[in-house]
C-alpha cells in the first residue's frame, strides 16, 4: 500500500505541476542539473518488541538509541521552475541497543530514493520546496549484507537559501521522513543541512 501511494503522490504531484511551468519567470533556466552532500541528525522509531526478538544483544532492558547522524549523497535534473526530479543515497544512521550501561551496535539502516520535488520561489535568496517519492531500504550489518529491506514512501520539505549571491551553489535545509515495514522501524525523520551546487 506504501509503494502504490508513493507512486501515486508522485504521478499527481508531476501532472498538477506541469501546466504551471513558464519559461517567462525562469532567469536561471539553463540550471537544470544539480548535485550535493548533506549531513545531519536521523530520529527512528524503533520497534522494540521485534528487535528484542531478533536481536541476542537486545532484552526488556535494553533501550534504543533515539538519534543518529545522518549522510546523503545526491542529485537530479529540473524540468521546470516548478518540478524536479532527484535520485540520491542515505545513511541513516545505527541502531543501537544499550543494556546495563553496555551499548551493542545492532545494524545500520541504508537507503537510495527517488523524489518528486516541487519548488515555490519567492526572490533571488530564498524558496520553499515539498518533496515526495519512493525510497528502496536495508537493515544490516553493512551495505552488502541485508536483515530486512523494501520499498517504501518518503516525503520532506525543506528551504533553500542562496547565501553565496551565485546561484550556481545554495544551501538547503530540510526536513525528510522515510516510511518503513515496521519490522524493526517504523520511520525514521532526518533534518539536515546540504550543500547543493547546480548547473
């Protein structure tokens, strides 16, 4: 169900976009292509019944770590002043389960996406935007070794400011959440700070 709304959310948001596009307010229209780095602060909700199942290191005494940081890599192509497309990669960061004072690193969670971005400018410094997308995940050990993985919906907003007075480079601050199985989380909400240069 999570997949088919992702789906969805992206289709209705590219379709309801596509008319509002003018080239007429795109002074910057031959950036089409960007790409960035961004690092920040990821906040799960665990399930724990399912990880004191699965997990030895992991008891009814065992707390899970509530933060994490957080890295992504990405980039993606503008179609208009409105619309964007973006593919990037996320680590979200370890689970952590704490008994006794011990703490045991159970697994990393890892994440690629692919996201509809929608973006409200408002002046040559600052713009809105609200993304939504799918975002295909793991739970393991490594990024080659999987416990649990799927697909599912992820969403943000977020503000982009031009500090640099070059719009070729701007930062954006944003807030994402992604949508999990629920096996051993429910989502995880990322807030971060991005470096992003376009082209």
């Amino acid at each position: 169900m999570k997949k088919l709304t992702a789906l969805l959310g992206i289709g209705l948001l590219t379709s309801s976009t596509g008319s509002l596009a003018s080239s007429d307010h795109w002074p910057d229209k031959e950036q089409r292509i960007h790409y960035g780095i961004g690092i920040g602060l990821a906040l799960p909700a665990h399930n724990d019944n399912n990880i004191i199942n699965a997990f030895s290191a992991a008891n009814t005494n065992s707390s899970m770590n509530n933060d994490d940081f957080s890295f992504k890599l990405f980039g993606g192509y503008r179609f208009d002043p409105f619309l964007s497309l973006e593919f990037g990669f996320s680590d979200l960061g370890n689970t952590i389960a704490t008994t006794n004072g011990s703490p045991s690193k159970l697994f990393n969670t890892y994440t690629a996406y692919i996201n509809t971005i929608m973006t409200q400018r408002y002046n040559d410094k600052a713009a809105l935007f609200g993304k939504i997308g799918a975002h295909f995940w793991n739970h393991g050990p490594n990024r080659t070794s999987k416990l649990a993985e799927g697909t599912d919906l992820s969403l943000g907003a977020g503000l982009e400011l031009n500090l640099y007075g070059n719009s070729s480079r701007v930062i954006r601050i944003e807030w994402d959440r992604y949508l999990f199985d629920n096996i051993y989380i429910d989502t995880i909400d990322t807030l971060s700070l991005n470096l992003v240069f376009k082209h």
